[in-house]
C-alpha cells in the first residue's frame, strides 16, 4: 500500500537489521487515522525477515497527538473511508476494531525488540502505540496520557494489557478514569519510560539503545523475548519447563 499516504515512513538499515517506521503527520501532530493504522499492519505483515529491531518515532514535535479529531466527523478524512459505517452491527464493529487492532499487535512480535522513541504528546491512540513497544525512550517534555474516557470511549488498541503490567491494576484505573496527563518525572517513577532524556539527546540514546541490542545474538534475543511474554501468565513451574524447552532447543536445535 501507498505508506506515504498513509502518513508513514519506513526505512531500513544496518544491513537491514533496523526498520525504522516513523509518524509522518507532524502538521497534525502525527494524529492518527484508520489508514495509518492499515499501513501499520501492512509493514507489520511485510517487514523482512532480517529485521530485529524496530523503532518507532513520530516527525516534528510530537510522537502522536491520539486519534484524528476529522475521523468522526460527518466530513471525514480525506482520501479515507468511513472509520465506522453508518448502521454497523456489534459484530461488525468489533471486527472493525479488531483490524485497527492489527497495526498495534505485530509490535509484540518476538522476531524483534520495538522500541517507542517519544516526545511532546503521546495521547490517547499516542499512548497505546508507544505501550506496544517493548521499550519506550522519552524526552523530558513527553506528555502521556490515555484521553479515550473523558471522549466517551474505552482504550480499545491494545493498551489496557501493557498499562496494567507496567503500573498496576490501581495506577492504570487512575490514568484512564481521569484521563489526566503524566510527565516525565511519574514517567520516570511508574516505569512508562526505560529512559527519560533531553529533547537534544533523544536520538542518540535510541541509536545507544540500537547499538546494544544488535551486539546480541539474534537467536537469543528472539527466544528470550518469547519467553519473558509467557512469565506474567505462567507459574512458576509453568515458567520454568518453558526455560528447559527454550534452552534446549537453543542449544540442540
């Protein structure tokens, strides 16, 4: 698909081991839109096998602002269908959510580590595509927060799972009950962040960030991934078997 009409920018490098996929809005803050979303998945569906890292950035001042406030508009955005069709069913709906979905779960994939590089406003749809990374690097004017209540909604892309592992059950109902913006310094302390930075410097840490994943083996790195997803649903002796079958398999094939 046409990822430049989407908003998006995809780059390769490193011998393309890096994939870099940047929010290519900034007039708008890098809102986003149903046909960011769909190039999302599309790059998901189509990154090459080399890749082991991805990151992702937003142009300009912000990382994402959140939803385009022109989806629900009888106008819409141009160029764009309809993000909800008038008399749609439950059914269709959820099946339509489920593939704006789509542009938010490749980034779990345990293939590569994804890393979030944030600055300025990461709101609302922001905030649940920087959750889906495994890692999140922010500058020292990020502005977090998870907007989709005070509009009348539910964080429905892919958010809520990742919030509650990092903060907890409690910190997560406050951020999305009040709907109220987190700077860096509680970015800090509640772990939304593995590093907060200056503006100036935001670059470089990612790049430090890259250049420490890429100095471990590619193998490893996929399969310690994949087994650090299965602790937090696992038991102890659940978690431990998977350690043997993943070590075995690393070391016999």
């Amino acid at each position: 698909m046409d990822l430049t009409a989407a908003g998006l920018v995809l780059e390769l490098t490193h011998d393309g081991a890096v994939a870099t996929v940047t929010l290519n809005r900034p007039e708008r803050r890098n809102a986003q839109s149903p046909g960011m979303w769909a190039g999302l998945a599309e790059i998901g569906r189509t990154l090459p096998e080399s890749v082991r890292i991805v990151v992702l950035k937003g142009a300009g001042v912000s990382f994402s602002a959140g939803l385009d406030v022109r989806t629900f508009t009888p106008e819409g955005i141009p160029g764009e269908p309809p993000a909800m069709p008038p008399g749609v069913s439950h059914a269709e709906l959820e099946e339509l959510i489920a593939r704006y979905q789509e542009g938010f779960l490749w980034l779990r994939d345990p293939r590569f580590t994804s890393i979030a590089v944030v600055q300025g406003h990461a709101i609302g749809a922001g905030f649940q595509l920087a959750l889906s990374c495994d890692l999140r690097i922010a500058a020292e004017d990020v502005k977090f927060c998870m907007k989709e209540s005070a509009l009348g909604l539910v964080p429905d892309l892919t958010g809520t799972k990742p919030l509650v592992d990092v903060v907890g059950l409690p910190r997560a109902l406050d951020l999305c009950l009040t709907a109220r913006t987190v700077l860096a310094d509680e970015a800090r302390e509640l772990r939304l962040a593995e590093k907060i930075v200056k503006n100036d410097e935001l670059d470089a840490a990612a790049a430090d960030l890259v250049e420490s994943l890429l100095k471990i083996d590619v193998g490893a790195a996929r399969a310690t991934k994949a087994l650090l997803q299965q602790a937090p649903a696992n038991s102890l002796a659940e978690q431990t078997a998977a350690e043997r079958r993943a070590q075995s398999k690393r070391i016999l094939g």
